[in-house]
C-alpha cells in the first residue's frame, strides 16, 4: 500500500487538477485522472465498481489522505479525515465538501479503499 508521502503526491495531484475544457467527465473520471496524474495507474473503473471493490484497491477502514471514499454512484479522493474532507467533481464543480455533511449522509456509509502498490503482499480486505 502506499506510504503516507506517496498518498499526500495523490492529494497534491487532486488540488492542481483542473478538468479539461469541452471534455464531459464525471466523478469516476476525474479520480482515474488525479491518480494518473500522480503517477499510480489503475485500470478505468466506474463508482459502482469502485465502490463494490477492485484488485487495484484495498478496502480500509481508517482512511487516509490520498485514499478513496466511495458511496454507490460517487467517488472521490480523501483530503483530511480528520476533517472528513474529500475532492471530487460534483455538481458545482471540482470542490472540497465534508464527507460527513448532510447529503453525503443521505447517500448512506462511504467505503475507504488504499491503492495497493504490490499485488503480491496484498493485505486482508475489510468485509
């Protein structure tokens, strides 16, 4: 998994991302681009499937900086979870909201996944 500085290169490449003009993107998009752009590829995957869980990722349960928060039909990329940040494209834009705000809520638990940087020592998964 990665290290605490190679997860804050995730979140540096998330604040400088800026969405490419006349190019339709989504959520999903956007984080398979930060990720791209901070030098950690991964396979395009949807939310849903983002959320449902892919070899690229482990589930977590106490995420970190540079980590994804998932919920069925959005993804975003952790900021601080000590200020339950996250950065995403949502429909104001690309923006930092508080995953523990109202309408994310509403939208029921998010899921935590780290990127796995060697598939050989993958730890256990989060049921």
């Amino acid at each position: 998994m990665l290290s605490l500085k190679e997860e804050g290169a995730i979140v540096k490449a998330a604040w400088t991302h800026s969405a490419a003009e006349g190019v339709a993107q989504d959520c999903s998009h956007t984080v398979h681009q930060i990720y791209l752009d901070a030098g950690y590829d991964y396979p395009y995957a949807s939310s849903f499937d983002l959320y449902r869980g892919t070899p690229s990722f482990v589930r977590v349960t106490h995420p970190q900086p540079g980590d994804l928060i998932a919920w069925p039909g959005h993804v975003g990329i952790v900021l601080s979870a000590k200020r339950h940040s996250f950065y995403s494209l949502v429909t104001t834009g690309l923006e930092a909201q508080d995953y523990r705000g109202a309408y994310w809520r509403g939208r029921g638990h998010p899921r935590f996944y780290r990127y796995i940087l060697e598939r050989s020592h993958q730890p256990q998964q989060v049921p």
